[in-house]
C-alpha cells in the first residue's frame, strides 16, 4: 500500500476522525474569543501560516504577522500559489500554507472549518451591524450639532480631540458602506487612540475618525481603494479640532465637489490652492485681504470660501447643512455688507484671492505700541484717526497681479489658446460656466461651445468643472488680454462658423 493510501486511511480511520473532532474543538472555542484568535489557532493546526485577505482592507488577520504580504498576493493570483489553500469566508478569503509534514485532508479540513466559523461570526455581525450602523450616524449627528463633550464622553477618550471627515458620493453608495464597515471593522471601544464613525446622510457616506492630533493614514488608504473599486467621489478635510467638526463636514462636501475619476479622493486643503498666491508680494496682498474681509465674521468668510469653492448655491447649502434658500439669503445680505456685486464673475475671483490670502503676522510689539499711542493721545487730548476706507473688490491694488512673476503666471496657463477658444471661453466664464447663456451671447450652438470648452481643458491641462480654477482662469485671462474678449470679436466665415487667424 502507498504512502498517500496509508495517510488517507490514517485520515479516515478512529485515529484520524478524533483528531479531526480535536480540531474542530480546538477552533471552535477559538471563535468565541475573536476573530483574531480563530486565525491563529488555524495557523496552528497546520503548523505553517494563516491569513484572511479582504479585497479592500488588505490582511484582516495574519498568523504569523510577517505573512499577511504572501497571504494577500495569494488571494489574488491564486494559480501562482497552488501549495495554498483556499477558501471563500465572511466577504474575504482564508489563505492557508502548511507545513509538508500535514496531511492535505487535514488542512483542507481546518480551512473548511475555519472558513465555516468566519461565515457564522460574520453573520452574527451582520445581525448588529444595522443598529450599529445607526448608533454611528447618531454620534456624527452629535458632532456636527456641537455636541462634543457628550460623543467623547460615550467613547471614553479624553484622548479624542481632533477628527478628520470624509464624504463619499456614487451609484454603489450602500455596497461601498457594508465593505468599507467590514474592513474598518469599528469600535467604540473606550480609551481607544482612534475611533472611526461612519454612517449615511442625505444620499451620501460620512466617515469621522476621530484622534488625536494626526492619523496613521489606514482610513485615508481604505478611503481610497473603496473610491477605486466602487467608483466613489470622496472630499476629506481635517485633521481639524473636535469642536470645529461642522467646519470640517461642509470643507469635505466642497473638496468632493473638485474630485474627478482621474483623482476620486481631493483633500480640502488641495482645493483652492493657488499656484497664484504665492507669486503675489506678500505685504500688499495681505494688507488689501485684510481690508477686504473687514466687515466679514469668520462664519461669514467660512460660507463665502464653501460657496466659490463649490460654484453654486445649491451645492453649497448642501455642504454646510442648510437650505437652499437659506444660503441665498446669507449671500445677499453678504453682498450688501461688502457693498459689491457677488454676481460678477471678476467681483468672485477677487473675493476668493482674499480668502486665500494668508494671515497678516503679528507685529512684535503690538501690545508696546498701542500703550505708547493710547498714552500719547491721553497727553495731547486728540482723538484716534478714523480708520482707512475698506479696499474695493472690483479692482485690485496697484503692484498685486502687473508683476513680472503674475504675467509669466498667466502667460504660462492660458498662452497660446486660439483667438475663438479664448473668446469662448471668456464668455463662458463670465457666465459662470453656464452654457446656454453663453452661447446665446456668443451665437454658436451649445454643441459647438462644448466642443471648444474640450479643447480648452486639453490646452490648458486643467479641470473647468473646478470652481477654484474657473477664478484663476478668469484672472488670468484678464491679466493677458489685449484688447476686448468682445463675442462680437469672435472670428467667422459665413453664418455662424469661424475661421482660424
């Protein structure tokens, strides 16, 4: 008899089917502790290595640790590692390697049963996931109704005091939130180093990790596979303190709104940033900024910078929380305040220039200085001067843009585009990027405007459908400009074709 019949023997005989109950035994009272522990005890079983590999998450478990790399690429090109065994468990795959001293029946039998107990522990899981699902978006409710003290004292870390936010938005939303929860696996436990909450509101998925003071970036990697697998536009801001959690949830609604399926996850931090700004002399920029945003409150100047970053009212109520009208209503009162016609496309470039400028710094004796004055004006009875006009924004300060760094800037972006792009593409804007009106203006059709609009992007290597880069566009083109972006400039041979110059 051969050796492969005595071992099958061996496996099937007393000897064998007790052994066999010995490790279903000895799995079974591993599962009931944890997940962890189950994979461990199977490692052990076949005296090699064990790994459950998520699609998205990578190693969920690995026995020893230093296998999860094998484990993972074994899940994924099964063919080049035919020594292993496989077996489909709780959404992931169970990859074991045993030693060549075990029996194949054996290790077949422990990956059956260990695939089975994932199944039964995922869908115990399962069965609590929803109301842990809800308890989730009723703390990021919490958070963003200012309830701070309340959510941390649920999660017990006094540790907890920053959060970072992501909003994803897609067609797969609800697959895309049972895979990423089984990845994340989320816990409330207390006095934990990081907590991640996640939960769906209004057609899309929040997740809050909240930390404290920085992540390990595994949130922001899972973010990013789920988007790619799932074909999910995500916008993250933060890490941000708990308290400024509202900030953080409409900042990420407004970098979501930059995100494109070339770039699906856009940190708010990279929406608006300029390659403009910091060409501009830093003295007179930040004295003009300061001047303009004067009348402004930080809360004023928050939903002002959420509005141009986003393009549009409706897409703006939608990141703070607020109704559409609403918003309207803040604007125009905004309008009044600033005394400038927010509807004026130049009037918006400038204004999201002066958000973006950076802090005046403090003088180094402020506190010296205005002693020394308020004392002089004691002795000399005279009252203080009456503060400077606010700067207007419908032009900017002489020396800001009519540099030599500025129109090598706009030079450099919009050079170049053809005499009909660049009227088309004038107009567009001043429309603020609206098609019908601005081809009505210009007299083409919208399908012709389109097609220009294309050739614009590719020229430029830009994304137009980015409102940040919409402005920097616009100032650009007035930065080079000639003579008048008139329509009625627009170059043509006969009805309403053009011919190139």
């Amino acid at each position: 008899m051969s050796s492969t019949g005595t071992t099958d023997h061996e496996a099937t005989g007393p000897r064998g089917a007790r052994h066999e109950r010995d490790a279903a035994d000895r799995l079974l009272r591993a599962a009931t502790r944890s997940g962890a522990h189950l994979i461990a005890e199977a490692a052990s079983l076949v005296q090699g290595w064990a790994v459950l590999a998520d699609p998205i998450a990578g190693a969920v478990y690995s026995t020893p640790a230093a296998a999860a790399a094998d484990g993972v690429h074994a899940a994924a090109a099964p063919r080049e590692h035919p020594h292993c065994t496989q077996r489909p468990a709780a959404g992931a795959v169970l990859v074991l390697a045993a030693a060549p001293t075990v029996p194949p029946g054996h290790a077949c039998h422990v990956a059956t049963t260990t695939a089975a107990l994932l199944e039964v522990r995922g869908q115990r899981a399962a069965e609590l996931r929803g109301e842990q699902m809800r308890l989730h978006t009723t703390l990021i409710r919490l958070l963003l109704s200012g309830h701070t003290a309340a959510v941390t004292e649920t999660l017990g870390g006094n540790r907890l005091t920053h959060v970072t936010v992501y909003r994803l938005s897609g067609v797969d939303l609800p697959t895309a939130h049972e895979v990423l929860w089984r990845a994340v696996r989320p816990s409330l436990a207390p006095y934990a180093d990081a907590v991640t909450l996640m939960g769906r509101r209004d057609g899309e998925l929040v997740v809050a990790e909240l930390h404290h003071g920085g992540d390990d970036g595994r949130i922001p990697r899972l973010v990013s596979r789920l988007s790619e697998r799932h074909h999910l536009l995500a916008g993250m801001a933060g890490p941000l303190p708990l308290a400024e959690m509202p900030t953080a949830h409409s900042d990420a609604a407004a970098a979501r709104h930059s995100a494109t399926p070339d770039r699906r996850v856009v940190p708010a931090d990279a929406v608006g940033a300029s390659r403009l700004t910091p060409l501009l002399p830093t003295a007179p920029y930040t004295r003009w900024a300061e001047s303009v945003l004067r009348p402004l409150s930080p809360a004023h100047q928050h939903l002002l910078l959420v509005w141009l970053r986003t393009g549009s009212k409706p897409r703006a109520a939608a990141a703070l929380g607020l109704s559409a009208g609403t918003v309207r209503t803040r604007i125009r009162d905004l309008t009044r305040l600033l005394g400038a016609d927010l509807e004026d496309a130049t009037v918006r470039a400038h204004l999201l220039l002066a958000l973006r400028a950076p802090a005046p710094a403090p003088a180094p004796d402020d506190a010296d200085s205005d002693s020394d004055s308020s004392n002089t004006r004691s002795r000399s009875g005279s009252s203080p001067p009456d503060p400077p006009d606010p700067a207007r924004l419908e032009n900017l300060p002489d020396g800001l843009l009519d540099t030599e760094a500025a129109r090598t800037w706009a030079v450099g972006l919009v050079g170049g585009l053809e005499p009909h792009l660049r009227i088309a593409l004038a107009c567009w804007l001043r429309h603020h990027a609206r098609t019908a009106p601005a081809a009505a203006e210009l007299h083409v059709h919208r399908t012709t405007l389109a097609g220009w609009l294309t050739q614009c992007a590719e020229h430029l290597a830009r994304n137009l459908a980015d409102a940040t880069v919409r402005a920097e566009i616009h100032l650009a083109l007035k930065a080079t400009r000639t003579g008048p972006d008139d329509p009625a400039a627009l170059p043509r041979r006969g009805g309403r074709t053009y011919r190139r110059l």
